[in-house]
C-alpha cells in the first residue's frame, strides 16, 4: 500500500543527532572503542529521597487516575523554589502550569501565538525543539545570530522594522544550549522595553539555572515587567537528573499560561502524580543536592577544557550549563570535523551547524559522563593530530 503524508512532515528530517547514532554504531561494531558526548542526557541518578518518594507513591494504587492539572503542592512548591532562589513572588493559583517536560511546553506554545506565516524570533544557534513549535504552528523562524563579539547575546537593534511587525514570539534561552551564555540583568530590561515596544511575547527557556559555577543566572522573572511580557519555562530534567520523568513547568504572565493550559487541556491528561510528589521533593529541598552536581559539572568541564587545551583546542570554561561550545580549525566544516572525530578519535560530538547557521565553525560538546570517560577522551584525542 502507497501511503501519503503531510507536506508539513517534508519539514521533519533525519536528525543529524540519528546520523552520528548510525556512524557511532558502524565504528563501535569495527572494534573501536567509542567516547559519545554528542546527547545532553544526565548519566547521574536523582537525589535519593526523590527516588523514594517516587516509588512510595508509585505503590499506592489510589495514584494511577488521570492527574488532568498539576498538583496544588507542585505548583506551590514552584512557587516557594521561585522565592527563594531569585526573589520572584509567583501565584500558584494562575502563574504555574506544569507540563510533561519542557520541551513539551517548548513545541506547543507556538500554537497558542501563532497563525500560518507568522514570525517568531529564535536564537541561531539554538535548541532543535524551537524550530520544531515553530513548523507545526506553520509559522516562520527568523533567526538572531549569537556572535562571539556579542557574548552571545543576540543583537536585538538589528532586527528589521519588518519582521518585528509580524513577530508574534520571542525565544530566549539563558543559560544556553548549546551556546552556554549568560544573560546580563541590562540585556534582560531591553528585551522587556523591545516586546512592549513591539507587541511580542517573550519566551525564556531556564532548563539550565541549576547548572552554574560562578554567579548564579537570572531568572528573566525577576527583572521589572517581565512578567508583563513573557513566561519562563524550567524543568527538572537537567537540575534534578530526572529526564526520563518528563516533568517541568512554566511561570509567569496569567494570560498567556491560561491560553497554553487551554490547549494543553484538549492534548493531554496531566504528570503522573507519583512523579509530580516526586518533583515536590526535589524542589523542596534542592539545596544541598544542586551545590553538589554543579561541583560534579565543574570538574568535569575542567578535565575537558584542560585538557583539551593542552592538546591545543583552545576552548574558554563556560560559566553554566553542561556543554562546552568549541571553535574548530577553519580549514573544516562543523560536520566534517564531527565526522572526523569519530573516525579517528573515536570521540562523537554534535556539529555545530545542527542548531543552526551561525553553529557553522563550532562543535557542541556534552561533558555527561563519568571522570574516567572524560579522561580517556582526552587520551584519545592526544593520540591524533587535529591543531
């Protein structure tokens, strides 16, 4: 039988990241021993009282009805996270929404702004699930360069009078994937003065705020008007090795977080409540557990970064996140030089020209393995001659 598909899946590729699966899996069956920090997924296990929360609940057959909202002690425990980590008063009554991770947040918001041929305004290079909302919403990306000279940050004077007219969105994403950038306080009160200039919503991405080894990020909440603006999406995935539960949130403006509970409403039917008691836990007590994972990232970025960097791939130590974003010799593409990697080195990295054009000339590295791994990647770097 001869199926036919929607012209919109024309939009939906075989992702670079299957591809480098495929090489990866082609060299690992040739005998060669294979370093994968190609996939930001945490190797480390949840703080264990949040496993024992989960799995006392999980045990209680009364938990496995439809959870349809969130938890009003999941909403409020957001609410309290919120005040003590950045001094952000939020309601826990219509400021909070939970959503099945927020990637799944990420991709559906564009529908609840966007009507076919509108703009949205994304960060270049930015994470994959943008552009994904942006495609089934039908509307058009229009990409804001992150440039060195600009630490990172996105020029927002150069944007045409033209495309701010038709901009319904903005995405913004600090601390960065895969750029790890911080926004600055100054940048943060610009974006608020350029959406109610224009009329856009602001979306900030926070997946990564736990994640930090000096100051500590903003919360976009917490700059004056924000939360006249725009919302900010977090998630347990990354600051509570809890990705595999698929649980996260978004805070901020009442209206626009009615609008994506409404549709929210007519796609799914809640968390699984064992895992939003879970996600209370985490919340509640987040403290001790997030001072000692950014100790864990932090010696892990610097067996890479040093290490590297004594092989002579000059690379700066992020401030935040879990990635390194590395400039490559010039004489390579991104993709050449991921392949190359594998090849010979046996380590996978993420090009940097799969999050978009000006990824062009830079590799995103993932450091979400043990010390040991790290260290072997290194000593198999030593072994070839790449700078």
């Amino acid at each position: 039988m001869k199926f036919s598909f929607s012209t919109k899946m024309d939009q939906f590729k075989t992702s670079i990241f299957n591809e480098l699966a495929a090489f990866k899996k082609q060299k690992m069956e040739s005998g060669m021993e294979i370093v994968d920090l190609s996939i930001g997924s945490p190797d480390l296990p949840p703080p264990t009282y949040v496993m024992e929360e989960l799995s006392t609940h999980a045990k209680d057959p009364l938990q496995y009805g439809y959870a349809l909202t969130g938890m009003e002690e999941f909403h409020q425990a957001i609410a309290n996270y919120y005040h003590r980590n950045y001094h952000v008063q939020v309601d826990s009554r219509n400021q909070v929404l939970t959503v099945m991770g927020s990637q799944d947040g990420l991709v559906h918001l564009p529908l609840v702004f966007c009507n076919e041929g509108d703009t949205v305004l994304v960060p270049d290079p930015g994470y994959t699930a943008y552009e994904t909302g942006i495609s089934l919403a039908g509307a058009t990306p229009y990409p804001m360069p992150l440039l060195e000279e600009n630490h990172f940050l996105p020029d927002l004077d150069a944007i045409p009078e033209e495309i701010k007219k038709k901009a319904k969105l903005l995405i913004l994403n600090f601390p960065g994937n895969p750029v790890p950038a911080l926004a600055t306080e100054d940048f943060f009160q610009k974006v608020v003065a350029f959406a109610k200039e224009n009329n856009i919503a602001v979306l900030h991405d926070f997946a990564y705020s736990e994640l930090y080894y000096e100051n500590k990020p903003i919360s976009f909440l917490s700059v004056e008007g924000a939360k006249e603006v725009g919302i900010e999406f977090n998630s347990l995935s990354k600051s509570f090795n809890m990705a595999g539960c698929r649980v996260g949130y978004v805070t901020g403006n009442e209206i626009i977080i009615d609008a994506l509970g409404r549709l929210k409403s007519n796609l799914d039917y809640g968390i699984f409540l064992p895992i939003q008691r879970a996600a209370v836990r985490a919340l509640e007590g987040n403290e001790p557990f997030s001072n000692d994972l950014r100790n864990i990232y932090k010696r892990r970025r610097d067996i890479l970064v040093n290490g590297f960097n004594r092989l002579g791939w000059r690379i700066q130590k992020p401030a935040a996140s879990m990635f390194l974003w590395a400039r490559i010799p010039s004489s390579y593409t991104s993709t050449e030089f991921a392949y190359r990697l594998i090849d010979e080195a046996g380590i996978v990295v993420t090009p940097g020209n799969a999050f978009g054009e000006s990824g062009e000339g830079f590799v995103r590295i993932a450091y979400v393995q043990s010390e040991k791994v790290l260290h072997q990647a290194v000593e198999q770097l030593a072994h070839h001659k790449f700078f």
